[in-house]
C-alpha cells in the first residue's frame, strides 16, 4: 500500500477522495478501491468514508498520533483550510469566517480572501516585551473579542447558532478562541486545525518550516492588500 504515515493531512484527504472515486488506476489503489466499491465499478462509491472522517485519519497519519492537545476544542469542531475553502465559498451567506491572528501577522504575512473580518483574539501591545517561555513577544487578551464577534454576525444577519469558522497561524490560538466561544454560548464554532501558515516540519528538506500543509501551503486565495472593511483592531 502507499506509505502515508508522515504525509501533508490535505494530500492525503485529496488522494483518498480520488481512490474512493476510482480516479487513481495503479494496482496498489484498485486494491483500495476495491475494498469500498464493487470490482470493475468505475462510479463513485454509493457509501465512502466522509470528508470529516477522512480528516481525523488523515490527521492523525500527518501527524503520527491524534489531533495535538492544543488544537483541541469542548466542542470538537475541525476542518482543514481546504474544508474551510470550500464551505466558505459554497456557503458564504450561513458561515462567518474570522481571522484570529494579531493585526502585525494579517498586514505582514496575508490573509485569506474569503473572511468576513479580521477580529484579533490577542494583541501585541508592547513591542518591547518578551515572553521568556514561549520566547516569543508577549500577547494580551482583545478585551473586545466578543462585542467583536456579535457586531460581525450582526452585519451578516447571523445569529449565535450559526456557524462560525475561526482561523489563525497553525490552529492553536484557533482552538482557544473557538473555547472561548463555545463557553460563550456559540455553540456552533470551527477551529481550522492547519491554520493559515500550517505545522512546522520535523525533518526532510523544509525541516523547521511551516510548509506542510496550512491556507498558504494549499494555493487557497489570499492577499497582503488590507481591506478596511474587514479590519476590526482596536
């Protein structure tokens, strides 16, 4: 069989899809195939895993064990950037789409096309401070983040219970601010587990960068040009 373990989650879900639908023709993925579809069926199989299901495996052969803790969220709530992409632009009038990320890492590092605002879950407010434990700048809590968030449904004619999709770098900050919400009485929040940036690489040639997966790593849309109508910073 292909050897999967250690392969971006978006290539392996793409691959899977196109072995289910019978679109790979060698002899290890007609094997596949056959597992799921009737032999010589050259259609779409009538019961294939789901895409959600296909993730959480896939996650788990990206990363060798099961979605990281801090990725996790109460309400176990996940889609990649391609889901993500393809939910958004599919279904943009049901779903918020908020970008997480602090207002430096939008203006320097791009964002996607497809969200509805840039809300910060955490700000930089002193540029001279260091958090000596995670030896990064210090970050605060946005003491707005909610008002925030209800003024974005408001503008989209959404309600609490609608869906709401929230992204940052690589999924972890994501995951605090869809607990946040969810705690919050959102009860309908996805943290996109791959981010905008994606995972950092352990080994291979891209060792200690984030090129495994993530919005960019993906050729989704996205731009350095700020919209002034999707900025929410204070």
């Amino acid at each position: 069989m292909p050897i999967l373990k250690g392969k971006p989650a978006a290539f392996i879900v793409q691959r899977a899809e196109a072995i289910l639908k019978g679109e790979i023709s060698s002899a290890p993925t007609r094997m596949m195939h056959g597992q799921f579809c009737a032999s010589g069926d050259t259609q779409p199989c009538q019961e294939p895993p789901s895409r959600e299901e296909l993730t959480l495996m896939a996650t788990w052969l990206d990363n060798g064990k099961a979605i990281p803790a801090m990725k996790t969220t109460p309400q176990k709530l996940y889609l990649t950037s391609r889901e993500t992409y393809e939910r958004v632009t599919h279904n943009k009038a049901k779903t918020l789409f908020i970008d997480v990320r602090t207002p430096a890492e939008v203006a320097f590092v791009g964002y996607p096309n497809s969200i509805d605002f840039s809300i910060p879950y955490v700000y930089v407010r002193d540029w001279r401070a260091i958090d000596e434990r995670r030896k990064s700048l210090k970050v605060e809590p946005s003491t707005s983040f909610l008002v925030d968030i209800d003024m974005a449904l408001k503008a989209k004619g959404l309600e609490k219970s609608d869906t709401i999709i929230v992204i940052c770098r690589s999924g972890d900050r994501s995951a605090k601010a869809a607990a946040f919400l969810y705690l919050s009485g959102y009860n309908n929040v996805y943290s996109v587990i791959d981010g905008f940036e994606g995972d950092v690489a352990k080994e291979g040639l891209w060792k200690g960068e984030r090129a495994l997966n993530g919005w960019k790593n993906n050729d989704l849309p996205w731009t350095y040009e700020l919209d002034k109508d999707k900025i929410k910073w204070n």
